[in-house]
C-alpha cells in the first residue's frame, strides 16, 4: 500500500512538472509569451489549494479507495488533454481542473497510512510516499526532456496521463480502506497494524468540524510548519535551473545537472527522516515529541539555503541548496505522520487537507515573489535569505507550540448516570 502511494505521489508531480520542462517548446509552438506562460503554471495551484479542505473531509468520509481512483483518472484526462488543445484559455481551463483532480492526492496518502500503519511505522511511511515528490519532479526531468526532444511535448503529457490510468487500475486491484477487509491480510498482520494505539481503531470517531481545530496551538503548528516547507519546495521547483543559468552563470547543461543533486539529497532526507522519528517512537519517545524534534532539525538545516546565495563557488552554493532542499524533506515526512497523531479519530484526511491548503498557499506566493525581487534587485540573493527565515522560523515554531495533548478526545460526561446503570 506504502509502494502504491509513493507510485501516485512520483506521478502527481511528475505531471506538474511535464509543464515546465516542456515549456519553452510549448511557448514556441503556441506563441506563449512569459506572462501567459506564468499564469498558465499557476493556474493549477488556483484550484489545487482551494480543494483542500473540503477533499480532505470527503475522504474521510467516501474513504480513499474511490476516492484515489476518481482522482488520479481525472488528474491524467486533463495531463493528455494538456497535450491536445490548442487555445490558451482552454489550456488555463485543463490545468484548473487539473489541480481539482490532483488535490486528493496527500489528504488521501495521510488517511492510507493512518489505517494501514500503526503509529511507530508511519514516519518512514510518510518519508517514503514524500520521496515521491523528488522523484517526480527532480530525478524524472532527463528521461521527460528526452521524450519532449525526441517526440513533442505533446507526447510528453500524453504519456504521463497513461502512466496514471495504469496506476489507478493497480489501485483498484489491489487497495481496501479497512486492512480487515482485504483477503491478503491476515490475523497476525490486523494485529500488528492495530498495535501500539491507545484506543481500538473500531471506537467512534470524533465528531469535531475543521474550525474547531484551529483553536489547537498543534494545528496551527504544523500549518505554519508546511507552509515554511512548501515556500522552499516550490521556489525550487520554479526557480532552481534558472538561478543556475543566470545567477551563476551555467551552461544549461551544466546546471541540469547539478539540479539533480538537490533532489537527490532531498529524497535521502525524506526517507532519513521518517525512519529517524520511527526509531525512536519504538525506544519509548512519544509519538509528537519524536515527530517534532526530527521537524525542528530538518527546518534548520534548511537554513542553509542563506550562506548558499552568498557562496562564490558553483560547486559549493549547489551543496548547500542541497543539504537546504534535503532538510526540509528530512522535516517533511514527519510533517505528514503527525498529522495522524494530532487529528481527531476519522478525521485525519481533513486536518491533512487543511495543512496542504495553507501549505500551498506558498505555492502562490513563492514562484511570484521571487521573480519579482530578482527581476527589482538583479538578484536571487534576497529572495534565497527570505526563504531561509521562513524555514528558520518553522523549527522554532515547532519546539515551541507543538506538544503532547490529548485535545481532540470526548470529554467525559458530566450528565448523571441512570439509577442502576452501571459506572
């Protein structure tokens, strides 16, 4: 299940990044300029924030498997339809809708590893299906680059779409939303999976609404904390080859190179982390405080995007963004399994919804202010230090305001009990 979930997070932002390295074969063709091809990538981020809250209180409530499946055949309709049209107002219309079909992507991840993994196993769980993210949009780019070079970039939507309906029949083959509703597990692995929580996972869910939780100094923790994650992750994902290029002066070979070692680092960081938290939720620490502390470390590493913008060295300003990017993933795995720890029972679809709606909020915010300090200064340097403090900030929000608390359980009853009922 853990497999499926890195697969359709690797093809989720495989499809987001099909656009940019596509992009200046798409502007030539179509006779794009560089507004109309800025507001054609973000035009996915309009509807894909939007969607989070109310995908993540629909997962919880149809559950993940049709939910996956409705998604991921929709999100790769409209990747090969990216490939078809013509018209740049029918472009803006398929990449909005594409990012309502993408929006159930990590709400639904977070509820799979929720039912699926007991609580000291979902940190690495979590690292892995976020190892997705690198795999998709950094270690993918040559192989798309060649397919656009050597056959169009429409064939480079079109395969990317066929790629995710293979993917949605596996799921549907193979995937149930209970373990105990699936012929291949057994008795052994229904208790192992049930293990270590402390009520049984067939008690009644809590019945709390998303507003309710954001009086919670936990949730608004970990939304800050993904918003800091997501500035960085999306600056690098507009911004990094062409920094390279133009801020220090690579080749554009040179610098498709050296982009591939952020991404590197970030997926040993995804995985390095959740297996971290893990490891010492199993010696005994409690699940939040394991999470946290792995957080906070990743956070500030990603501190180290700041000394990357003042480097003269090539080689060394690359490291840095390295260890920058594989920071906030080490942060990031353990961003998603908490959710499951701090959410009220049933409801950890929604309360990762809402934490990938603010997350992404970055994703408005990030690509466009940093085009515009660098086109104002002349420079990357200001928009790199900015993204540092946001991370920077992060770690200390995390130390300080999330904790253990048990503040989404029932209160007990304060109505008397009838004569005679048992107490």
């Amino acid at each position: 299940m853990v497999v499926l979930i890195f697969l359709a997070t690797s093809i989720n932002y495989l499809d987001r990044s099909v656009l940019g390295v596509a992009g200046p074969s798409m502007m030539k063709d179509l006779g794009l300029n560089k507004i109309e091809f800025g507001v054609l990538g973000s035009a996915f981020f309009w509807t894909y924030a939007l969607m989070q809250i109310p995908i993540g209180v629909l997962v919880d409530k149809i559950g993940p498997r049709a939910i996956y499946a409705v998604a991921i055949i929709w999100w790769s309709v409209c990747s090969m339809l990216t490939g078809m049209v013509r018209s740049f107002g029918l472009l803006i219309g398929v990449r909005a809708l594409m990012g309502i079909g993408e929006s159930p992507a990590f709400p639904t991840n977070v509820r799979v590893i929720s039912d699926w993994l007991p609580s000291r196993e979902r940190g690495i769980a979590n690292g892995l299906f976020t190892m997705g993210i690198a795999v998709g949009a950094g270690l993918t780019t040559p192989a798309v680059a060649w397919v656009v070079t050597s056959f169009g970039w429409q064939t480079a939507f079109l395969l990317t779409g066929v790629i995710g309906l293979i993917w949605a029949a596996l799921w549907l083959f193979h995937f149930t939303n209970k373990p105990k509703d699936n012929k291949k597990v057994n008795a052994a692995e229904l208790t192992h999976i049930t293990s270590g929580e402390p009520e049984p996972l067939t008690g009644p869910a809590v019945k709390i609404r998303w507003g309710q939780m954001l009086r919670s100094k936990n949730v608004w923790a970990i939304l800050y904390g993904l918003f800091a994650q997501d500035y960085l992750l999306y600056l690098m994902l507009t911004w990094l080859p062409v920094y390279l290029v133009t801020e220090r002066k690579m080749t554009l070979i040179t610098a498709g190179f050296y982009a591939i070692l952020p991404w590197v680092a970030a997926s040993v960081g995804a995985l390095l982390g959740g297996y971290l938290s893990d490891r010492m939720i199993k010696n005994g620490t409690p699940a939040v405080r394991a999470r946290r502390r792995v957080m906070a470390i990743g956070m500030i590493l990603s501190l180290a995007i700041i000394p990357a913008a003042f480097v003269a060295d090539q080689l060394s300003a690359v490291l840095l963004i390295a260890a920058s990017l594989g920071g906030m993933m080490f942060a990031n795995g353990a961003s998603w399994a908490v959710v499951s720890e701090i959410a009220p029972r049933g409801a950890s679809g929604t309360l990762a919804g809402m934490q990938n709606f603010i997350g992404n909020i970055a994703g408005w915010i990030a690509p466009i202010l940093t085009g515009f300090i660098a086109t104002v200064t002349g420079s990357f340097v200001y928009a790199l230090v900015i993204a540092g403090i946001i991370g920077g900030a992060a770690a200390l929000v995390y130390l300080v305001f999330l904790k253990e608390r048990d503040e989404f359980r029932p209160e007990p009853s304060t109505t008397p009990a009838p004569e005679g009922a048992l107490q």
